[in-house]
C-alpha cells in the first residue's frame, strides 16, 4: 500500500496536467486559494490557466485572515482580481448565484 505522501489529490492531477498543456500557467500562492480552484479554462486561441470561483477566495480571506466580506472583497479588488501577470494569469469566476 503506497504512503500517503505519495497519493496525489485531484488537484494535483489536474496541476500536474495543466503544467504540461501551459508551464506559464500561474497558481495564487501568497496565500493560497487551492480551495476556490474550480478547473481549467482558456479563451479562443489562448492556452489554458487556472480558473478560481471569487466567492470561495473572498471566503478563503473571511476565515484565514478573519476579515468581514467587505475588507476581503476589497483587498482581493485591489490586489487580485484586477491583476494582470501575463499570459499565465488566473481566471476569476463570478457566479450567476453570486447577484
């Protein structure tokens, strides 16, 4: 029976697979939001990157960080959601149940 160090989770998987479809795809490390990751997408043309749900990382922010929504909301406007790192950068989804 192999270790646990050696399972892989889902999300492994799938970074392991985008790795290989785009190396330049970029993943919110500092700090984290593996939690908010709800796939891969990409435009017409364009390679593939992480795509993130904005609730679960505003969420992420409310519980780590102990923020109310609105601090979490406006830290994630200002340095997150309106970022742009290159062709690597992130997708951020807001849901149709979020209006």
């Amino acid at each position: 029976m192999p270790e646990t160090k050696d399972l892989k989770t889902q999300l492994d998987w799938m970074l392991d697979h985008l790795q290989e479809l785009n190396p330049k795809a970029l993943r919110f490390v500092d700090p984290t939001f593996d939690e908010a990751i709800i796939g891969i997408g990409c435009q017409y043309s364009k390679d593939p990157v992480l795509v993130y749900d904005e609730e679960k990382m505003v969420e992420h922010l409310v519980w780590t960080e102990g923020w109310d929504f609105e601090e979490a909301y406006d830290f994630l406007c200002f340095n997150t959601f309106s970022a742009w790192v290159g062709e690597g950068t992130p997708i951020i989804v807001k849901s149709i149940n979020d209006f």
